[in-house]
DNA sequence: TATTTAAGGATAATCATTATGGATTTTAAA
DNA sequence: TTTAAAATCCATAATGATTATCCTTAAATA
C-alpha cells in the first residue's frame, strides 16, 4: 500500500481517503474482487463513495501497473493486486478464482506460432472447490 | 453442420433458415466471433433477423455443446464453434484470436491445487500478430 | 390441411462500465 | 493565511452488450 501511494505522489494523482480505503483493502487481497465488490466494502467506511470513483481508482492503478484486470468471469471484471506472473484457478461452481504460483513450460511451437511476437501467458484452471464439491 | 441439424432435430428444436445461416457460417469458422460479428454477417441474407435469434440460437448450440463461449476478449463474447480441448493466442492490439493446438503439460501440484477437484484449464496466450507488429 | 408448439422479431429491460459536469477538496503559490 | 489552479468527488446520464417479454409467424407432425 506504501508504494501505490508512492506512485500516485510521483505523477501528481492525489491521496483522497477514498483512494486511501481503496488501497487497504486491495492489499494484500486474494480474493480477486469485483468493482461492486469493492464499492459494497468500502461505502461500510464512506457511505457517499460512488461506482465511478471506484472504477476511476482502478483505473487509475491498472495505468500504474499496480492491479491486474481479470477476464475470467464472462459476467464480470475481476481486479488482482497480484501483479507478478501467476495463473488461477477457478471454481465453475461459486466462480472463486485462486491463485496458482507455480511455473509452467508452455512453449508454443514455431509451426504453430507463425511470426507472431509472443508476450505472454496465462493459464485458467477450472475446477470445484472443495465447498462446492461438497455441496454436489 | 449436418450433426448440428441432427442434434436439433432430436430435441424438438426447430430448423429454421436463419438457424441454418447461423450453422452454415460458424461451420469450420476460425475467426472466433462475437454475436455482433454473425449478427452482421447473417444479415446479409436476411436483413430481418433481429440480434435476439442469434443470441438464442448461441444460446441453444452452447446447451448442445457444439459451441464454447470464449471469456478472452473483455469488450465481448467470442464464440468458438471448436469444441475440442485447444488453447488461444490473441493479439493484444487487433483483438484477433488464433487457435493453438498443442499439448501442453500443466499439472497443478498438489499442494498448490489442495483439495480442488481439477475439470480442465485454457492457455491464453498474449503477442502480437504479424500485421500489427509491421504497424508498430 | 389442421393442430401444436417452438422460433422470429420488435422492442423494452437489465447490468456493467464509461462519460459528463458542477461542487468540493487538495495542493502549491502568493 | 489567502488565492488560484488542478484534481477529485459524486450524482447522474449515456453507452453497449446481453437478456427478457410478448405477440406474430412458421416448422413439425399426424
Ligand atoms: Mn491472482
Ligand atoms: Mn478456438
Ligand atoms: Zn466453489
Ligand atoms: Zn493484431
């Protein structure tokens, strides 16, 4: 939280508590929230908070390089503080994603690579947690 | 095609010409539409079919499983009438979405994956395609 | 051909996200 | 401390994709 703060002196964003309550609860979050998610938590602490706040915040810190932005629920974004290189997992069931840091060899063949400039990866694990396998 | 009409037929869906288009023009597709995409081609032969048909006959193809529905692309939905287990590349400035068929060895291990019942995984893969690497 | 039932199409509704604009707050300078 | 400029807040409107509704039309089947 430190350094997102750092960053947004460096390039004249300004610390409003809002963005400040923001920060907090992204940190070190695992639980890859949505906006509304986000928005539900923080109007506990600032009842007048409005979405577009929320979603200029996190664009704002997607700018910065400081959050990633999920495409892995078709009805939603999802945000990850993560920023380093990993996968997730993700229960079709409840859509929990989870985190997996673990590195994989994916090397895609020239033949089948063509002359595209490959910049990165990101694998999708779909699965059952263990709440829902539960549950059936 | 003909095992889509087969599919419908057997399960009291009607084949209508606007459904035919829609199978005739997903067949061996490997663009990776989105609805807006066949919305506008299907019209060309019939510029009455409203968006609403080509959401349910997607709709009703992805229930038959003879459709995947890509969650790649953040603006839209992609659709993928290749439902064997295969990985994308896309091109993060012109969207474009290329197969990968390749095997790639991406087990979880156990103590990342703890009691997750494991059911598949999609590589995504992120460059840039030859045209708009030459663009810049 | 008649009957049944699903599908088509126009359009409204919904939901997530983005844009706008005036009031307020922060920051820096005077 | 006062002032001014810039950034942010939030209410709200706009947008764009997707889904729902409802009435008319057409496909299937006997
Ligand atoms: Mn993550
Ligand atoms: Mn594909
Ligand atoms: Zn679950
Ligand atoms: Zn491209």
């Amino acid at each position: 939280m430190d350094f997102k703060m750092k960053k947004f002196r460096d390039i004249n964003l300004k610390l409003t508590p809002q963005r400040l309550a923001i920060f907090e609860y992204l940190d070190d979050n695992k639980s890859h929230p949505s906006a509304e998610d986000i928005y539900l938590e923080i109007r506990k602490k600032y009842p007048t908070i409005s979405f577009a706040t929320v979603y200029k915040t996190l664009e704002a810190l997607k700018k910065q390089g400081l959050l990633l932005e999920l495409t892995i629920d078709p009805e939603r974004r999802r945000y990850d503080p993560g920023t380093e290189h990993h996968h997730h997992l993700i229960c079709i069931d409840c859509k929990k994603i989870v985190d997996i840091h673990a590195d994989f060899r994916v090397d895609v063949p020239e033949d089948a690579k063509g002359s595209f400039e490959m910049l990165g990866n990101h694998i999708e694990f779909y699965g059952l947690c263990p709440e829902c396998k539960k549950k059936g």
